[in-house]
C-alpha cells in the first residue's frame, strides 16, 4: 500500500490480539501502522508491537530495496509501536533515532538505553529536511502519552498522527470508521479532550491533505469529517441527539423499567434511543454511548448498600474519562433499602456541568402504578425539548 510514490505503509495487522491494551475487546483486530519516507534521505516512521517486528522489518526491507534507512522518527513510545525499535537500530547501525527527551527516558526505561551516541532530540517546532521533504515535529502531550509528538510533512501535506485520528480494527477488515474510531477515542483518549483540542488548533494552521495514524486507515478524502468528529469528542459535546439507557438487573424488573422506558421516549418523539446491559454488553461501547448522546439513564438495583457491581464500574469509567456536559436521570430499584440513586449521584459528583433531570424513578422490587407514573414523567421530561 503506497501512501504516494515516496511515501510507503509497511504496517501490519494483528489478527492474533484477544484485548488490545489488555482491555479493548477488538473482534476484526488491530492494526500497527508504520512508513516510509523515501528521499535523499530515508526516514522511518515508527515500529510495531512485538509480534510483529519480524513481518515489519520484511515489510521495510521490501520498500527499501538495495537502501538504507537514515532515521527512525519515534512519534510515540507505547509498545504497540516502540517494541522494534532495538532490533531497527541492531539492523541498521548507522542510522539515527529522533525523538522527544520524554521518549529518550522512556526508552531507557523499556530497553535499558537511550541510544545516547545515536539520537537527535526534537523539540516542539523543530525541523527535518530529507531531500523534498521537510518535516516539523510538533509536539501533543497527553495524545495520547506525555512523549507523543506528530509530524507534518509540508511537501506532500501529510500529518503523521501518532494514536490519533486511529481506530480499532485490521486494516484488511471494512468497517465503519466512526463507530470503531469513537470508541477507541473515548476509551483510550476521552480523558484528554483539552490536549486533543490544543492538537487540534495546531493542525488546523497547517495545510493537511492526508493523515497518517498509527491505527486504522490513511484519511485522504473528506477530512473536515474527521477533524469535526474529533471537536466534537474532545470538547465533551453532543455528538447525536437521544437519550442512551444504561441498566443493569438482576431479576429483570430494573431491565423492565428499563425497556418500558426506551419504549416511551420513542413515542415521545425522542430522534434516538441507545440501550444496554452493562452486565453483558461491551464495556467500552457502553462508555462511548454515554459520551455520544445528549443525554444518560442510569438504571440498577441496590446492592450491599450501594450499587449494583457492573453499574459502579460504568461510573468509575464515565469519571475517569472526563464525563461531563450532559442530562442525566436515574432509576433505582430495592427491596427494603433503595439508595442507588443517591449513590449514583455521589459517584458523578467530580463530573462538570452535568444536569439531572427532575423526575426519578424508584422501584421496590418491581414496577407497580406509582413507578410507573414516574417512568411515564421522566419520558415527559426527557422529551420535552424535541416537540419545541
Ligand atoms: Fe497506539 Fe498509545 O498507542
């Protein structure tokens, strides 16, 4: 795959991987991209995960035919894409890693050196030239480590992206980009919406054609596309307007209540209606619906005094990745002593600017004609603003 006629993609797809970043279920795989920038000078745009170092290094040596590579551009230092960076440098003795000094203590940390007699420390606005090709670094702390840094490529207007702009998935598969890059973003990024959006202003002052990320695809057509997507992520707003129920149930009465109410906020007029089993439904997709739509229902049984397992460590997540901007409403069920909703509302309180929504639903063991005139309410209340 040849990005243009001096820029090549020696990535590779990982089909083997159970949990990328031990914890994102990736059912059509992962993809570690890599490139090439073949000029008077050669540079490398950083290696793969450790299963792969072998396949890459073919795949370079391929591109590279009877030449050889000057630098090793080192954008980011988690091990999906720094674990070959030993065995590059063994290959290829005279050439040369550039990298942020934040990288350089990292790679002393995972391979007991620093490459010290062979780097080039880049700073943010620092510059490359190989031949045509001129490259600045740009610095993007946070996007998604404190080491990262990007690269434009001022002659062929490419943004080497690093983690961002990427996205779960093999890059032999066809998916949908948005709905495995929003994931991916929230999950690995979401909590850095300020860093991204600094990311952001940066490359909108530059001249972008395509954009080059270390997951996922090349991004050549449309990209105020992608580039809208990722204000709307980082800046905590509504990406589509609806209401996601997130439940979880033991006897299925909380799930009853939950579903009834799904069913109301259509006929209420409600654009969209997302629901969930947390229990048994895919973490991660879970978060990224809370931060999709406008607005959340909490639902889940007292337990233990509490919450419900499952419902406490959805929270956990909606916190720590930065939750904020948002309605939200609670339903609660208990047999003798309900206080899941004033324990839900305790677990939100470090979230900004969120908004809960007046009516509460609180069930004692199942639904009965109290419960359900404040399911009826809540549906009111969560739909008022589409019949305006
Ligand atoms: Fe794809 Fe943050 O590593």
């Amino acid at each position: 795959m040849n990005i243009s006629d001096s820029i090549k993609y020696i990535g590779v797809n990982d089909h083997k991987i159970d949990l990328f970043e031990g914890q994102y279920i990736v059912e059509n795989g992962m993809a570690y991209n890599s490139y090439l920038v073949l000029d008077d000078k050669i540079a490398v745009f950083d290696t793969v995960d450790s299963n792969f170092t072998e396949e890459w290094l073919n795949n370079l040596k391929e591109q590279l035919g009877s030449r050889k590579p000057d630098y090793l551009i080192v954008q980011h230092m988690e091990p999906d894409h720094s674990a070959g960076i030993t065995i590059f440098m063994d290959t290829y003795p005279d050439a040369v890693i550039l990298s942020s000094a934040a990288a350089f203590n990292m790679m002393k940390q995972f391979f007991g050196q620093d490459f010290s007699d062979r780097r080039i420390l880049i700073k943010d606005g620092d510059s490359l030239s190989l031949g045509k090709h001129s490259l600045t670094f740009v610095s993007a702390p946070m996007v998604h480590w404190p080491e990262v840094m990007v690269t434009y490529d001022s002659y062929e207007k490419v943004l080497f992206s690093a983690d961002a702009f990427g996205k779960f998935g093999a890059l032999d598969v066809d998916e949908d980009w948005a709905c495995e890059a929003r994931r991916y973003y929230i999950g690995i990024v979401g909590k850095y919406g300020m860093q991204v959006q600094n990311l952001l202003k940066k490359a909108a002052a530059l001249d972008i054609e395509t954009i080059c990320p270390l997951h996922g695809p090349i991004l050549h057509d449309n990209l105020s596309y992608y580039i809208n997507l990722y204000q709307i992520w980082s800046s905590y707003s509504v990406e589509t307007d609806g209401v996601f129920i997130a439940y979880t149930s033991v006897y299925g009465h909380t799930k009853e209540a939950a579903k009834l109410l799904a069913k109301k906020l259509e006929e209420n007029g409600c654009p969209k209606v997302a629901i969930s089993d947390l229990a048994r439904e895919d973490m991660a997709e879970c978060v990224e619906d809370a931060f999709r739509y406008g607005k959340l229902v909490l639902a889940t049984t007292t337990y233990n005094a509490g919450i419900f397992p499952y419902m406490k460590e959805f929270l956990d997540h909606l916190t720590e990745h930065n939750f904020q901007n948002r309605t939200v409403a609670f339903i609660e069920n208990g047999s003798w002593a309900p206080t899941a909703a004033k324990n839900m509302k305790l677990l939100l309180e470090p979230c900004k600017n969120l908004t809960f929504a007046q009516n509460e639903v609180h069930i004692k063991s199942a639904l009965n004609e109290e419960s359900l005139t404040q399911l009826e309410e809540l549906a009111t209340e969560l739909c008022v603003e589409y019949h305006s």
